[in-house]
C-alpha cells in the first residue's frame, strides 16, 4: 500500500488581516506600543531591491509578536538614525530576534539602527539541525506543512505604493516565524546542538564588516577569458565607471550594463578596432542580446574604453593581482605532495564525520579553514590556529583532532578527489526563501 504524502496547507494571508503600511510617526510610535504589549521573541524580515538599486537598503520592514500584532514598517520616510528606530531598538534588545538567513538581513536593518543582541537564526538553525532543505518555504512545509506563494521573491520593492498582493507576501513571511523558530529549536535540542546554534548565531552578531575588496572589478563575470592587459584596462574602466553612475542613479550597476556586456566590450579591444559612436557598441553587443538600456549612457562607456586605451604600459593593470590567496589545491599533489596528502586525509575524515553529526561539511567546519590549517601546518598548535582563524569553540572540538592527525599523514588518500573547487572556493550564492 502506498503511503499518503501530506499536501502542505496554503498560507494565504496573514491570521490578522493584512495590516496597513506604517509610513507615519504616530503609526510607528502605536506599534511599538503594540509590540511591548507582547511576549516572547519578536520574528523579523526585511525586503530590499536587489538587482533594480544600486544601495542595499531595507524599503520595508515586517516585525510580528505573540501579543503585539504584526506591523509593516516602510523605512523610506524615517531614513536611518531616526528617534522611533532606536526605540524599536531598544525594545528588541529585550528579547530574542529571529531572522531567517540573517546575514542578508542583518546590514540593512543596522543601517537603520536596528542592532539585535540575542538572535535566533532559523535557516542556520536549520542546517545545524541537518534538515536537507532550509529556505524559508521548504522549512514550513517540513516542520509546520504550510506553504507559501514565492511569486514576489524578487520585485522591485523601492516601488511606491507597494501593491497589496507584493505586502501580503511580506507578511506572510513573519506570519510563522515565532512558530518556525520553536521547530527548529526542539530538532536542535533533541540532537543536542543547541550549544552549537549558540554560538553560531553570537558569532554572527559579534563578526565586524566585510572588508571592502581588494580589485572587485577582477569579478566581473566572464573576464576570465580576458588575458591582455590592456584589455583588463578596459574591463576595469568600464566597471569602475559603470560602478560610479549605479552610485550616483541609485540603480543596480548590472542594469546600466551588464558583466557579459563588459567583458565583450574588452576582448573587442585591438589596436586597429574602432569605438567612437554607439554603432560601435552595438556591433560588439548585439551578439550577446543587445539591451537598449545599454546605450543609454554610450558616450560614458566609449571615454571608458578610449581612456584605458590611452594609458601608459606601466599603468595597466596586472594579469593577476596581488593576493594572499592559497594556490590552487589543483596544483598541490605535484607541488606540495605534503600538503596535499594532508588535505586529502582532513577532508576524507571530516566529511565522515559531518556525515555521522547530521550535518553541513561547511558550517561544521569552514573548508577555507581546512586548506589554511593543511598548508600551514601547525602540527601541535591546530587548536590555537582554528582560533585565529575564527571558528567557534564547538567547531575546533570536533574538526581540531582531526586535523591534527591529519597532519601527521605522508601519503595522499588516492581515493579522495581535491583537484575540483569546493563549495567555498566557488562564489558564494545565499539561498533565498524560494529555493
């Protein structure tokens, strides 16, 4: 007989009703009342317009209590700094918050003044707990069977008014979080990871910044098959130029010219190739698919173009630049036959041991952490290494043994492949509620 697979139960709208936006001090000012009438943790969200702005800023804010109702915040008319968001503030501190993936979130919400001290993360959580799906709908459906329309994921919320249908999505995204939450917690609890969401989750709160990056224009997609360095001059000019006017528009710099139009622009660079009008554009860039949106700013691109192809052979950029950056494992069997012989027993090992916790290789240990450890081998002193490093109290106790016999190892394991990138030598792409 075959077993019945349950049909999740559709959220459609929030329990309450779909709340009115609040775009008003005395809006702002009767939530928070609402909200400190409540109990418990407080579910939190934020929508930006990723890939239309340039800026990463939060255009609305969901904040949902047990007691206290669930409010949509539109931040444009407070702008950051402004007196009802440190007082939102100061009532998060009282509680735990919870965001699900909340790295996404957390820049933009701090940009406005909200800094949460306790945090409870449900999509990290998730992967502790070794769920094998962890956005935000497939984790409703799993621990709550509920399932939630994903149509407006990626909208232009700088839009005004938000249409009803795009707020309701948004609420429904806190609708269930306090519940969520509660799941999760019980599955960590149960496996006896609760200790390690802890941690996880304060380093998260505790980790500063990101430095900005060194050469970011040498990530434009495609550019790997730019080889010269004149033509790296183009592909720097045109993304630096293209980086300054999506700053200055506040329109995501993709939209004004995309990366594949950039690294077509620059192998199109010879000496004897012509770009002085826009038909020269659009000869190059017709064969990618032309946008229109492209030539709306030609003459910038063209002065781009024509002031890399104008610079002194001393000025042009490096074929590689300068980083601190491992070599390839590709390259450590033939190079670093230790090294490598190392790497193959820590990674054959942690993964079985991954394996046994239920968990990620990659949040039980960071793979980046791996390769430092293997190539600098600080036999004796791993612990201590993974701590400067950054890894968290529960991670060296699992991963530091491993390691450190690991270490001691002169023969690769010929059956553990390391030649391919992993996860994290790969660009990173977070997952969003849909997927």
């Amino acid at each position: 007989m075959t077993e019945e697979v349950a049909v999740p139960t559709p959220l459609l709208a929030p329990s309450a009703g779909l709340p009115d936006v609040i775009d008003s001090e005395e809006m702002f000012s009767d939530a928070i009342a609402q909200l400190a009438q409540g109990h418990g943790p407080f579910a939190l969200d934020a929508e930006r317009a990723s890939g239309y702005k340039f800026s990463a800023r939060a255009y609305l804010i969901q904040i949902a209590r047990n007691g206290g109702g669930l409010h949509l915040i539109d931040p444009i008319p407070f702008g950051p700094g402004h007196h009802l968001f440190a007082k939102l503030n100061d009532l998060l501190a009282t509680d735990e918050v919870i965001l699900h993936a909340s790295t996404q979130d957390l820049p933009c919400l701090r940009e406005v003044g909200i800094n949460p001290v306790r945090l409870f993360d449900t999509e990290l959580g998730g992967r502790l707990a070794g769920l094998p799906r962890v956005g935000l709908g497939p984790l409703l459906e799993s621990l709550l069977g509920i399932s939630l329309a994903k149509e407006h994921s990626a909208v232009d919320w700088s839009t005004r008014p938000l249409p009803k249908d795009w707020l309701n999505y948004a609420a429904l995204d806190v609708e269930l979080l306090v519940e969520l939450r509660d799941e999760v917690d019980a599955l960590l609890e149960a496996a006896d990871k609760s200790h390690w969401a802890e941690q996880e989750f304060a380093a998260i709160l505790a980790a500063p910044p990101s430095p900005a990056r060194v050469d970011p224009w040498r990530r434009t997609s495609g550019m790997h098959q730019v080889k010269k360095r004149r033509q790296l001059a183009v592909v720097k000019g045109l993304w630096e130029s293209r980086f300054e006017l999506g700053k200055e528009l506040d329109i995501s710099p993709g939209r004004l010219l995309s990366d594949a139009a950039i690294s077509a622009l620059a192998l199109a660079v010879t000496d004897d190739a012509l770009f002085e009008n826009k038909k020269h554009l659009e000869k190059v860039l017709r064969p990618i698919g032309l946008r229109a949106r492209w030539l709306e700013h030609a003459s910038r691109w063209i002065s781009a173009i024509a002031a890399a192809r104008a610079l002194p052979e001393d000025d042009l950029p490096p074929v590689r630049a300068a980083s601190d950056a491992l070599p390839p494992v590709k390259v450590w069997r033939e190079k670093y036959p230790l090294r490598y012989a190392a790497l193959t027993h820590a990674r054959h090992n942690l993964s079985l041991r991954a394996k046994e916790l239920s968990i990620p290789l990659e949040n039980m240990i960071s793979p980046e952490h791996v390769r430092r450890i293997c190539w600098s081998s600080p036999v004796g002193h791993v612990d201590q290494a993974l701590v400067e490093l950054g890894a968290r109290p529960w991670q060296r106790e699992i991963a530091a043994p491993i390691l450190e016999s690991a270490l001691l190892e002169k023969e690769p394991l010929e059956a553990v492949e390391v030649a391919q990138p992993d996860q994290s030598e790969q660009q990173e792409v977070s997952e969003e509620r849909s997927i």
